[in-house]
C-alpha cells in the first residue's frame, strides 16, 4: 500500500465534514492548499459525497453485471471513463461493496493501490474509495461484487411477487443509494452517460433506465444504452418474470404477466399525458417513455427514472382514479431528469416543479375542477407536515432550500419540497400570469438542459428572466430561505370541495345521508378518489364505532382497494378505536410497502401503548417485505 495514498485516506477522513475548518482559510490559503485541500472544499459543497468531482470526474460509466439470485449478489466492472484535471487521486463512494481489484486503462489494463476509508458516523454516505493514478489517467475499472444487504437492491423470493414462481429484482438509488450497488462518484451535480451488459437467469429479462428490448432473450444477457447524460442516482435496473405492452405514441408499460392487461387498461391514457405535456413546456426529450410495474414492496408510488418509471401496483386502482403519479413522473422528465437539482438541500427544484406540472398536465387533460382538487388534498397534507415539523427537532425543513448536512437527503423528501415549491409557482403564475410563466419556464427547461443547478442560480435566473423584465418585485427569499408558508401564498378554492365537508359534516351530525335523494342513492361512484379522501378527513377522530359501522355498511370502506381511500380509512379508524379494520390493516401493512402509506399507519397506531405492542408485532411479520428504504424509516420511527 503506498504511503502517500493512505495519508491522503487519513486527511481526507479527518477533513470530509469540515466546513467549520475551511471557514478560516484564506482566499491565499485556499490557492497555495494543495490538490487534496480542494477536494475537501468540493465536499463541502455537496456533503453527501466523498467524491473529488473537481479534481476528476465520470464522464461515461460501462458496467458488466451478473446478476445472481441464489446468493443474492450482483457481481460487476464498473468501467469509469474519466475527465482528469492533473490529480493522482479519484475517490468514488460506496457502501457495502466488496472491491476486489481497481485497474487502469482502456484495453492494457494494469492494477493499482486503493484505499477503502472507514464508514462515516452516521453509516449515512458509507465509505470513500481513494485510487491511485497519475495525472493523464483517463479510465478507472474497478471489479466488485455487491453485499445481499444493498441497501439500494430489493431481492424479493417468488411469493413475494404476483406469478409466485420467479424471483424478483429492483434497485432504487435516490438518493444516495446507487453507491451501494455501483462504485460512483454519487452527487447529482455530475451527470454521466452509461451503457451495461447484464447477464440474469434465462427465464427472467432485465431492463435498465436506458433503452430496452421487450422481450426475454434465452441466453439471458441484455445490453442497455443511455446517451443522454444523468445523475447516478437515476441508473435503475430491475430484474423479473416481465412481460410488455405497448400504449402507442412511444409510450408501454412493463409488468408481470397476471398484470399487464390490468396495467394496459389502468394507464391507457399514457400518450395522452405526453402529448399534453409537451404542448405545455415543450419536447420530450428522452426518446421513449415506458413503466414498469414493480412488485408491492417498492417505496415510493413512483420513481422517474429516465425512459422507465418504476411504478408500485398500489396504483392500479381499477378506475384509472391514481394516473396523477404518473403525470407526475412524467413531469420529471422536463424538472428532475432534464434539469436537476445540484445537492440534495436543493430538492425542491427537482420536485415542486413536478408537482407544479404535474398540476398542469391534469387540469390539460382532465379540467380545472379536477385538478383543483387534487392540488388541494396536497395542501391539506403540506398544512399537517408543516405542523409536524415545526413541532420536532429541525423546524428548519420547513424551508425550501435545506441544510441537510450530517443527515440523510431522505429528511428532505417531505411535503415542503414537493408542495410548498409547487405553490411557490402557483403563486407566481396568480401574480405575473400563466402566460408569462410558461414562457419562463420553457426558456428554463432549455437553458439548463442536461445540467443541474442550485437554489441560487435558480433564484438569480428567476429574477434576471422574469422578475426584472417584467418590473416586478417577489418575496423569493422568504419562500425560499425562511420557515413555514408566506402569507401571500395562493389560495385553492374548490366547491366540489365544499359539498364534500358539507356531506361530512350531516353525517357527523346523525344525519341520513345514504337516503335517496332525486332517484339518486350514495355510492362509491358517486365521487371521485379525492373527494372520498377529502370526506374522511373531515370527519372527527373522535366519530362513533356506530357511526363508522354505517359507513362500512353502505360503502365498505374496510375492502376497498384504493390504496389512498384505504390510508384514510384505516388512520380514522386508528384514531377512533374502530376494530373492524384490524384484518384488513394487517394485511395491507405485510403487503404494500409504499412508505406513503405505511408511515403514517405507524404513527397513528404508535400514539397509545397498546397500539404500538401491535405495530411492531406486525411490523416484524412485514419488514422482510420491505425495501431499505421503508424499513429503515419505520425502525426509526418505531425506536
């Protein structure tokens, strides 16, 4: 091992946090400071990585990856094609990677020294790994296999999938997992093209966020190309029994074959979401745009992977009532994908935006009135998290732009980013006019196309483009710099709404209201997803087991498979004693995993003593199914 580049492991280690250290260097100091000072200011930027971007970063990564669901290991070459700016060091993250041996070169491939730093504090960002090259090196091939505890990898046994015969795979990388199955250099400031060779068993196929077959090959090896440059976070596999089905307008869906009819009719709107999409901000930029269908563990309703949106099941609700999310992960192909956010403190550029435009792309296709609603069961849920998080230890992520330092990034994924920063552009475009804003946003998508950007170029750009053409003044900073809502945050008025608190209300008053009126009798078809939501919201925690036994009789709330319907449902009848939903909870918690909705069935059920004995009771039964992501929220959650 050679000295040098342990001691330069050993600095870096004592000095990757070290903000308060820099803080007294002069601009001098900082010039004479030598390469691996400079690395440490580049951490400082973004502190969720170790990696020395601006010394030598990733231009285009080739992986080779063999897939292997016995022993729950991916063995892989992560092949770095590198822009190297005269540093005899490169420092790439990884958690949980056994590396095996690091080369040098293209074709004449030489082994070199490395060195695997300690895990951090926090086992947050898990461990740099330091390489030794020479100034002119250009390609950087490390040889590794992954842990079957990745936390990025959710390995799921046949049972745990719909067919019940073949395993499963998936990944999830946002948004600092990719390191644990990939060596990268793992900021989203440093957008990188990828292509991969992947071998799996030959009755699975293999996809990637890149372009795909559609079929399963029978020797079992794929190959997958993105030319388009991407943060790592957005390199996606997942490995199954698939099935594809094509939505037309470059549009299809993935899933397993007892799926994929279901999923073909849930999401045949697919094209006509693009469509409205690019009439509002412009050209697709990613060539196709197909989903796959994921199995219930997976931890988000979706995730935009470019190309192929990962999707949970939760979303086949049967009525096509859940295709917001898909607007939504189409969205981020402009916001998110197309233009990303820098570090993870500047999330929200990534997900107001989308939230925003996901909006506009269901008030397009489906009415205002439509959209009106969805946007306000959003702000009833940014209301609560506000409320929550002033009232914890970091009343500070109530702000737009974050100070997640020595945190994990997933403390910032709450509904400040996505919808306090959608109501941030809400309120600008009531201000200044839709028109106005479109036309800024459309010169936004393409000035920083394929780039990532921070707050504050955001906010210098808004008001050199916007603001000061159009000689207008804004409380930027206090939207995005200071706690809780402005005061001059736009307000969402919806009747539909209206009558729906008005229906809640009789009914918490002893009315009647399954009496028919005008020939006409209540039913579940009688509204929509969101206003059953926004009806079981008004009703008090305190309603009556009689009074929630009549409405499981006339609706039956307790079985019906809408997954958002079913959240609301279960959280009154935490709040309120009700026993008849025991069953069906259980269920649905050893079931889905989607911390949406999980996390918050938690909470409820953790408030009293015996509640909790039950939570975690269940949880241990659940917990295998669950991808790191969502387990490890409700571990926190439940300690």
């Amino acid at each position: 091992m050679n000295l040098k580049t342990l001691i330069v492991g050993i600095l870096f280690f004592t000095l990757a946090f070290g903000a308060v250290i820099m803080e007294g260097c002069s601009p001098e100091e900082n010039t004479k400071s030598n390469a691996y000072q400079q690395f440490i200011q580049d951490s400082v930027f973004d502190l969720h990585t170790y990696s020395n971007t601006k010394m030598i970063k990733t231009k285009h990564l080739s992986l080779d990856l063999d897939v292997n669901f016995e022993k729950k290991i991916i063995y892989g070459v992560a092949r770095h094609e590198m822009i190297n700016y005269g540093t005899d060091t490169a420092i790439f993250d990884i958690r949980d990677l056994d590396i095996q041996k690091i080369t040098l070169g293209k074709t004449k491939e030489k082994e070199t020294d490395f060195v695997i730093g300690p895990w951090d504090k926090d086992s947050l960002l898990g461990q740099p790994l330091i390489v030794k090259i020479t100034p002119k090196t250009k390609y950087i091939n490390i040889y590794y296999k992954t842990s079957p505890n990745s936390a990025a990898i959710d390995w799921l046994d046949p049972e745990l999938t719909e067919g019940k015969k073949h395993p499963f795979l998936y990944t999830q990388g946002q948004a600092i997992l990719t390191r644990s199955w990939i060596p990268v250099q793992g900021t989203p400031k440093n957008r990188i093209t990828y292509q991969a060779n992947v071998k799996v068993p030959k009755d699975l196929m293999a996809i990637m966020s890149a372009k795909n077959d559609t079929k399963i090959h029978e020797d079992g090896i794929y190959h997958f190309k993105m030319t388009k440059p991407i943060p790592c976070y957005l390199i996606a596999l997942a490995v199954g029994n698939l099935s594809y089905a094509s939505l037309g307008n470059h549009t299809g869906v993935y899933a397993e074959p007892e799926l994929i009819d279901a999923c073909a009719k849930e999401f045949k709107d697919l094209p006509e979401i693009l469509n409205a999409a690019e009439r509002i901000y412009g050209k697709y930029q990613w060539d196709q745009y197909d989903m796959v269908i994921l199995p219930y563990s997976f931890p988000f309703g979706g995730m935009e992977n470019p190309m192929l949106t990962f999707a949970n099941p939760t979303l086949i609700a049967g009525d096509g009532s859940l295709i917001s999310v898909i607007a939504h992960e189409l969205a981020h192909s402009w916001s998110g994908n197309l233009v990303t956010n820098a570090t993870w403190n500047d999330f929200w550029l990534n997900e107001g935006f989308t939230v925003y435009f996901e909006n506009r792309i269901m008030e397009e296709l489906y009415g205002k009135e439509t959209a009106d609603m969805l946007a306000l069961i959003e702000f009833q849920e940014l209301e609560q998290e506000i409320n929550t998080i002033q009232k914890g230890k970091h009343p500070e992520d109530t702000r737009l732009k974050l100070a997640l330092n020595g945190r994990d990034p997933d403390d910032g994924m709450t509904d400040i980013a996505y919808v306090k920063g959608a109501m941030f552009l809400k309120t600008l475009e009531r201000d200044l006019g839709r028109q106005r804003l479109d036309k800024f946003l459309k010169n936004y998508f393409k000035q920083f196309a394929f780039k990532t950007i921070t707050s504050e170029v955001f906010v210098d750009y808004l008001h050199d483009h916007l603001l000061l053409p159009n000689n207008f003044s804004f409380n930027t900073h206090e939207w995005i710099y200071e706690e809780g809502l402005p005061k001059n945050c736009f307000h969402i008025e919806s009747p539909r709404f209206d009558q729906i608190k008005t229906l809640a209300k009789d009914f918490n008053q002893g009315k009647n209201i399954f009496k028919k009126k005008i020939g006409k009798k209540l039913e579940r078809k009688t509204y929509i997803t969101q206003e059953w939501m926004a009806f079981l919201r008004y009703l008090p925690d305190s309603i009556s087991k009689e009074r929630m036994l009549l409405l499981d009789k006339h609706l039956d709330f307790t079985h019906w498979k809408n997954a958002e319907i079913q959240t609301e449902w279960f959280l009154k009848g935490i709040r309120s004693g009700y026993q008849p939903i025991t069953k069906s909870l259980e269920q649905f918690l050893t079931k889905v995993g989607r911390r949406k909705y999980i996390l918050p069935l938690y909470e409820a059920l953790i408030k009293t003593p015996k509640g909790k004995t039950w939570a975690k009771k269940v949880f241990s039964k659940a917990k295998g199914h669950y991808h790191y992501v969502s387990r490890k929220s409700v571990e926190d959650l439940l300690q």
